[in-house]
C-alpha cells in the first residue's frame, strides 16, 4: 500500500500567505538583473509581500533572481526608477514559446494604502 502526501490546495497554500492576494490585471516592465534587461509584463495578482506576473522572455527566471517591477498604478505612461519596487523571483514556469508566470516576492511590503488600491 502506497501512502500520498496531500496535495497543495489553493486554500492551503493561501492559509500559508501572511497577506491577502487581490486578482488584479495591471500593465508592468520587470527588470531582470541577471540579464540586465527588461520584459513586458502585466500582473495576475498582488499582495502586499509580492505578486503574480506574466512576462514575455526568451530567458530563463530563476528563483533567487533579483527583479525590479515597475507597476502602472495609473494612466501615466513613462515609469521611472522611483517607481521601481525590488523583488526576488521564488518560483517561474513557462507558460509557451517565451511567455512566463513569474512569483515574485517583495523585499519591503508595500503599504496598506497601496494594496488597498488594488
């Protein structure tokens, strides 16, 4: 008789999270310091600790990898480096051709206020 490990639930690994997730499809660039490049991206869900995204590159992400996401919070078109929030990746999967999930995780927790506007 074999014995199974549980499997994962959404509400298991939620239970897990120290800040809510908030489904939220916003436009982003992510600068991927390995490479020194930037990928387009747009966000599948925010917590105040990290987020979802989606990206477009050819390249490996790595957990560990240091990132600098750049979130259009509004209509402005041109983001700057004051907007950059640091993160690292902890986990990616390719999704097709060159198109990732990226988890990524904060390295400040962004404040209430800001979540909240999500």
């Amino acid at each position: 008789m074999f014995l199974h490990a549980p499997h994962n639930t959404d509400t298991q690994r939620a239970d897990r999270r120290t800040h809510p997730r908030h489904a939220l499809t916003r436009p982003c660039k992510v600068y991927h310091d390995p490479t020194g490049r930037y990928a387009a991206g747009e966000t599948a869900d925010l917590s105040r600790a990290g987020a979802l995204i989606r990206v477009q590159s050819p390249r490996p992400w790595n957990p560990g990898d240091e990132v600098k996401l750049f979130l259009a919070w509004s209509d402005r078109s041109v983001l700057t480096s004051r907007d950059a929030i640091i993160a690292r990746v902890v986990r990616a999967a390719t999704l097709d051709g060159d198109r990732r999930y990226v988890g990524i995780e904060f390295e400040t927790v962004l404040p209430e206020q800001v979540a909240a506007a999500a």
